[in-house]
C-alpha cells in the first residue's frame, strides 16, 4: 500500500477496507452481482396522502444517494398538495434496472442508457439534468503510476461502476478503444459497484487506472482532499446528454407539470440553488424522448465495436 494512506482520515479508512473486499469480489468479474438493497425512503407525513416512489440509479451508494437528494424529495413533498414523494436507492445497477423496468417506479432518475430502455416499458422522458458537458467520463491513474499513453494500460486492470454505467464506463470503454486498446481484451475490466468504488480502487493501487465521471469525483476530493493530491485526470471523454428525468405512463398530467416546475425553477431560488449544490448540479430542464437521440446512436456504434449491450 502507498505511503499516501497514512494520512488517510478515518472515513476513508473504513471505506478502504470496504474497497479492499469488493476488488477481491469482483476480480475480473464483468457481470453485475444482483444483491438486494434495502430502500432508502423520507418519512411519511400522513396515512392518506398518495406516495410517490422516486428511484434515482446509483450514481452514488446509497447512503450518499440518500444524503445528495433527500433534499429533493423532501422540497417536492413539501410544495405539492395531497403527495408524498420517496427515494428510491438501489446498491448496484442490476438491482436499480430490475426494479424500473418492472415499472416499480412512479419517478425516476436514470442514466441515458437506462433512459432510452425505459421507454420500451412505458416511461416518458419530461426532463434532464443540465451540464450536459458534465456528462462525460473520466480516467484516473495515480500520480506515481508511469502511465502515460493508453497503451501502457495492457495487460493491467481497469475499474468501473457496472457494465452498463454510461459515463463512467461505456464512454471510458470507448474511448480506450477508439485509442488503440482492444479494451475486451487488452485489459482486466473490474466492475467495483459504485463510483467511490472505482475512483479508491485506484488510490489503494488495485488497479493501475479507474474510470468514473465529474460529479462524484468533485464530490469526493472535496471530503477527501488527499486524493486529488495523488490521484489524476489522465483522458477525457466525449460528452452525451445528461441524465434524464421520466415519469410512467399512468401518473396524470397535472403532478407531472407540477413536478417539473419545481425542479426547472430549483436553480432561480437560494433554497434551490443549495438542493442542487449538494447534487453537483446547475440546473434541471425540460427534455423529451428526442433529446436522448444522441444516446440511441452512441449506444448502437458501442455495440458494434466495443461489446453488446441490451
């Protein structure tokens, strides 16, 4: 281990040795482990108004996920008469698809690869994330490493959330390979579960690179200063739209337009630009189905020439 960990905090300590056991448990393993995670739910303020089940996928764990958009939820509820709205945290990727696609969901907060599949069970896009620049994966490597051009990856591991994290690991994936890197086989592909997961299975050495995407590393070298001081952005990807907002199809009209309210207008007001801060985030705003074209075709030439995905 690295002379850096030393210095390391206690919460970074605890999340190390957590790290430590998930990279023994997902070595080389490149499918999901579906485990079953606990919902993570607000407080009901009544026994009679309607609840509205929230999922948002796991661009975090889900206690983070909890922490980043409680908030949320808890502003939604609070400005819409008659209705409850609840997180939904899911802890890996298989377990956040199985639940949407089953349409467990009323409201949901997908990746645009999850986005577009939900439209085959029934989900409307209303809206997205802003900052779509925002929107684009990025490839750690300790500072110490000697890694310099893609080609230095061969033969070593990489990390990622899961198979089917769009930013933090088909982006990253694709532009391997568009590099020179036979990324199916030139590499060991380690998918970790979370983003923190990936980003500290590259400070701890498990990996000689890892693969995440701006929001949560921003967050995370903001808590834990010291993995910025070791810890580097070496490649860049390509940006896609942002992470979409949709609702099923059998939600009326008017809550919809209530919600979206809501939400576009969070960044004109200080108790909304504080929501949104939390989230790493300037703004929500209005999309629809045709906004995630873009996504359709990435998806499609990635399929083609990375690895198939459904």
């Amino acid at each position: 281990m690295h002379q850096q960990n030393a210095r390391l905090n206690p919460t970074l300590i605890v999340r190390m040795f957590f790290i430590t056991g998930l990279a023994f448990a997902f070595s080389g393993c490149e499918k999901e482990v579906e485990s079953y995670q606990p919902s993570i739910t607000t407080e009901s303020r009544t026994h009679n108004e309607p609840v509205y089940v929230f999922s948002i996928h796991p661009l975090h764990n889900p206690t983070r996920l909890h922490d980043v958009f409680g908030p949320v939820m808890e502003y939604l509820s609070k400005h819409i008469d008659n209705a409850e709205f609840q997180i939904e945290a899911s802890r890996n990727y298989a377990s956040y698809d199985k639940k949407l696609y089953a349409r467990k969901s009323h409201f949901s907060l997908p990746n645009p690869f999850q986005t577009i599949n939900a439209l085959k069970h029934g989900y409307r896009v209303f809206g997205k994330m802003g900052d779509d620049e925002n929107f684009r994966g990025i490839i750690l490597v300790r500072k110490d490493s000697k890694i310099n051009e893609v080609s230095d990856l061969k033969g070593k591991a990489v990390s990622y959330p899961a198979p089917t994290a769009l930013a933090a690991t088909m982006l990253p994936q694709y532009y391997l390979k568009t590099h020179g890197l036979d990324v199916m086989n030139d590499v060991e592909n380690r998918y970790v579960g979370s983003q923190e997961s990936s980003v500290l299975s590259v400070y701890l050495g498990n990996v000689a690179a890892g693969a995440t995407w701006p929001p949560p590393w921003h967050a995370l070298i903001k808590e834990q200063p010291e993995l910025a001081e070791a810890l580097e952005i070496k490649w860049q990807t390509q940006s896609l739209p942002n992470n979409g907002l949709i609702v099923r199809d059998d939600i009326p009209d008017e809550l919809v337009k209530q919600v979206s309210k809501l939400l576009f207008e969070l960044h004109t007001h200080d108790e909304g630009r504080k929501i949104l801060e939390r989230i790493e985030l300037s703004k929500f705003e209005a999309a629809s189905d045709i906004t995630y074209q873009p996504v359709v075709a990435f998806i499609d030439t990635f399929s083609k020439t990375v690895r198939k995905v459904n």
